[in-house]
C-alpha cells in the first residue's frame, strides 16, 4: 500500500488519481480539518487516513501496513505571519515522518520537495543538483524550511532509509483558477496586462507525477532531481497563455514602484478579506530575478522526456476555456 501525505491539495489528488489508474492502492493522509473536494471522486476506492503530521502516534498509525511513501504534505507561504506554522509543518513534519519510518517496513519514500530548497545564487548561472543552499537576496524563507525538510529526509537515510527526493520547479495544471498557478489563466481572462521582468522554471504538473513515480522505481537513494521543463520569463509565459485563450497578448513589464504599490494593495486587502496574500516583498524581489534550472539529471537517470510548455499551456487552456463555455479555436 502507498501513503500519499498532503492528499487532498493540488498535487496530492492529481498524483492519487495516476496511481489508482496504475492499479495502486492508497492510503491517502489529510488533516482532521482539511477540504477533501480535490479527492471527493476518489474516496470510495482509497483509505482516507485523517490526523496530523505534527502527531507522532497520527503518523505512526498512518504508517501501519504501508509500503512506500510520497511525501507531497507541505505548507506554502510567502508571508511572515506564517513563518512559525510554515516551519513546523514542513521541517517538523518531515522529521516525524522520517523517524516513525526508520521503525517500519517502509520500502521507500519519494520526497515532494521544490527548486526553492535548492537556495543557489541565481545571479551565478545556471542551478543544477550539485550546487549546495547558499546566503543570498533571493532564498525565500518558503525554500529555507523546504531545504531543512530535505536535510531532514537525507538524515533518515544516513540512518538507513530509502528516499529520493525531486525538486518541481513551478507547477503549472488545470483547476483550481483562483488558487495555485491556475490564477494566472483567471488574471489574465479578466484583463490583466502587466507583468514582471523576472525568470523562473516552469513545470507541468502532469510530468511531476510521471518523474515522482519514476523516482519511486529507478532514483537513487538520498539523490535529488531537479523538474522543470522550460525556463522561461514571465512576460512570454504571459503572453503564450493570453495567445491560447484568445486574449490581448501584450504586456507590460510594471515598474518596481507600481510593484510595490501593489504589495502594499494586496496586503490591506488581506488584513481586510482575512484572505492568503498573492504578493508579497519577498515574492517580489524573487520574481524579477532570472533563474534557470538544469534538468539533465532527470531527463537522464529517470528516463522521461518533459512536456514542451507550449503544449501544456494549450491542454491546461482548454480546460479553462470550457470552464467560461468558450471553445478554443487556437
């Protein structure tokens, strides 16, 4: 049996969904509390498993009969009233789950990790596998606590565990268009034309599940593999997707001072709505810097070719153009 930790989120449900198409059975890990709308058509063929990872004895029963782990259970956020909760959640958590699993039968654990835990200086050149967490402007406190995770994860297997660990760059799926990446394609239907100067690795969510599963079978113990299928600056990310819904498709590099403004905008707003920040001074100051990730390694020792982005950014746009009754002609 497999353990799915984060199950109910973006990529927890979309990963449970390829695995009871393989024929797997799952025992999916959420929180007493959580939303289980992503995974609502799964419960009659999974085992819902509800408690905490901060638990100890939740963790340990969540680990009964179970086989192989994909730790996808995270808390991602960009604001510092979060910090302490971000922490404890995914350095905390991931330190339970590695100690609970070094007393069980586990076969292996995937880690679900992110580029940001890589922390290498994007002003150097390209970031591949072999460069170390280093100080810089751009570590986000988000990656800090992923890179603590990870060491976390590798302790357990300088203790004997099995893991790998893969690093997405960001994730770009169908659904869920006022949260995760999905929003660009709901901002940009509603008329948005600015953008920011910066780069970043993009990565289709459908090739994290296929290269999480290939780390599962071929990826070697305590390696990390990088996601991502395209670097790619925001202002033709933007632009290829405003092409694939039929909408304007120029725009705008804001000035800092606009930027800023509107940090200051979205921050009110939450204080008023009591609503999760979309930008904040430490997404800002990362999203105008040009990083590129190498995806070699994965390409090489997982055996699977990346999803072009421009025909991801078709298949996810024609899923959301069905969503406004619009067809895509493109």
């Amino acid at each position: 049996m497999i353990l799915v930790t984060g199950a109910n989120g973006f990529l927890g449900s979309k990963l449970i969904g390829a695995l009871l198409d393989q024929g797997e059975k799952i025992r999916a890990f959420v929180r007493v509390d959580s939303n289980l709308e992503l995974i609502e058509s799964f419960l009659p063929e999974i085992e819902l498993f509800k408690g905490d990872i901060l638990d100890i004895s939740d963790v340990q029963s969540a680990l009964l009969g179970i086989d192989y782990i994909y730790h996808c259970a995270a808390f991602i956020s960009f604001s510092k009233n979060d910090r302490q909760k971000m922490f404890k959640t995914n350095v905390e958590g991931t330190a339970n789950l590695v100690n609970i699993a070094l007393d069980f039968p586990i076969k292996k654990i995937v880690y679900i990790s992110s580029i940001a835990a890589i922390g290498a200086n994007p002003l150097k050149g390209e970031i591949d596998e072999t460069l170390n967490w280093e100080k810089h402007l751009y570590n986000s406190e988000y990656g800090l606590s992923k890179q603590l995770a990870e060491r976390e994860i590798i302790r357990g297997v300088s203790e004997g565990l099995t893991a790998t660990i893969v690093n997405p760059g960001i994730i770009l799926g169908e659904g869920q268009w006022r949260k995760t990446t999905g929003r660009i394609w709901e901002s940009i239907w509603n008329g948005q034309f600015f953008t920011i100067k910066g780069q970043n690795g993009f990565v289709d969510i459908q090739d994290v599940i296929h290269f999480s599963v290939a780390a599962m079978k071929v990826g070697k113990i305590g390696n990390r593999y990088i996601l991502v299928s395209e670097n790619v600056d925001y202002q033709l990310l933007f632009t290829q997707i405003a092409k694939s819904i039929n909408k304007k498709s120029r725009f705008v590099i804001a000035p800092i001072l606009l930027q800023k403004i509107y940090v200051y905008y979205d921050w009110i707003k939450s204080l008023i709505t009591n609503s999760s920040r979309n930008l904040t001074n430490e997404t800002l100051k990362i999203s105008n810097v040009k990083f590129s990730f190498s995806n070699k390694k994965a390409i090489k020792e997982l055996g699977i070719n990346f999803t072009p982005l421009n025909k991801t950014i078709d298949r996810i746009s024609t899923s959301f153009l069905k969503t406004k009754n619009v067809n895509n002609n493109g």
